[in-house]
C-alpha cells in the first residue's frame, strides 16, 4: 500500500504531459530519486553517509601520506613543506572532483589559515578536544546541514608518529632550524607547532550531498 502514493505521483506526471508529450529522463529521475529518498529512513542515510565518509578519508589520508613521504625522500623535511604548500589544494581538488564531495583538513591550529574551521566545524572541533582531554574515544560523527541537504561527515586527526614531529612538534627539539625557517617563509601565522605523539591534529571535514549518499544505497 505504500507504493501506491509514488506510482500515482509517476502516473499524474505522465498524463499531464498530454498523449504526445514524454517525460524527460531528468524529470523521471529527479521524482524516482525523491520517492526513493522517502522510503529510506534517516538512519540508513546517516549509516551510509558514515560509510562513505570512512572511504573517502581513508583515501585522502593514504594519499596524502604517500605524497608527503615520496617528497621527504626527495627533498626532505624542507623539500615537503614546499611539496605541501604548492600541492596539498590540487590533489584535494582531484578528489572533490572524483567523488561529487567537499574535502577539507581543519583545525584550530591550523598551519594555512584557510584550513580554520568554519562555524559549524568548530563546534565539533572543540567536542573532539573535550574528549581527547578527558580520555573518551572520538568518533567520526554526522551533521545534517543546509536543511538537510547536505551531511557534513567528521573524523579526527591525530598526530600518529614522530615522523610528524619533524614538522609539527616543539621548535629546535623536534623540527630543527632549517625546517623552522621554511615554515616561518611560507606560512605567516603558522599555529600547528608544539604538538606531541597522540595530541589532536584537527579533523577530517567532508560535505556529502545527501542526493548522493541516497544514490548508493
């Protein structure tokens, strides 16, 4: 009984066009999409929205790493931070475009002042620190934005390795003068210094429209 809303939705569409007229593909696929939308229930669309985003930043944090350690290898810890600096927004773009989502790093110690977080970022930000302060494990979590249509998927990033350090732990103990240097000449402002093994880094900040969460189920 509860398909027959839809199917009489589908049918007034068809006759209104009147018996010569066709329904375009993009007009049957905006409905079927909205009628499909409604049979799901918000929790099957939030367990994969965290799915989803569990995918992507995986890859973006596999990539990322990859990238950061061939240029180590390359250039060392100097030659990253350029590496970083010139590189880190294309190869997010790259991965906006192959998924149809909004990637970002942020964090309230940022190093580029365009990864400070947002107004919404910043309340789950300072959730993620409460935990870490008081011992409770971070979740990647799921906000629903834009009146819905857009969820705003969270993971939080944690200094794993000393090999961080080279770059983001204490000045002149664990990032030596040369890297210094580098950071002070390319980011003005820089706050992502004096972190230790398991501080908070910031966290992963994913915009999926919900059209395309709906879409994979």
């Amino acid at each position: 009984m509860k398909q027959i809303p839809y199917i009489l939705v589908l049918s007034l569409l068809l006759f209104a066009c009147g018996p010569r007229e066709r329904v375009s593909k993009t007009v049957f696929d905006e409905v079927n999409s909205s009628m499909e939308a409604k049979k799901l229930s918000d929790a099957q669309i939030t367990e994969e929205a965290l799915v989803w985003g569990d995918s992507i930043s995986t890859e973006a944090q596999a990539q990322f790493m990859e990238s950061l350690q061939n240029a180590v290898q390359q250039g060392g810890f100097e030659g990253a931070l350029a590496f970083c600096n010139l590189n880190s927004a294309p190869i997010t773009e790259e991965l906006n475009s192959k998924h149809g989502v909004t990637i970002r790093r942020t964090s309230n110690r940022a190093r580029n002042m365009k990864n400070l977080p947002t107004e919404e970022e910043l309340q789950i930000l300072e959730a993620y620190e409460y935990n870490m302060e008081n011992s409770i494990e971070n979740e990647p979590n799921i906000q629903r934005i834009e009146g819905g249509e857009v969820l705003l998927y969270t993971k939080a990033i944690v200094i794993s390795s000393e090999f961080c350090l080279a770059c983001h732990g204490e000045p002149e103990k664990d990032i030596n003068a040369h890297v210094l240097n580098k950071i002070d000449s390319l980011y003005q402002g820089d706050l992502a210094r004096n972190f230790e093994v398991g501080d908070l880094r910031g966290m992963w900040s994913l915009r999926l429209p919900k059209k395309s969460v709906v879409n994979r189920l």
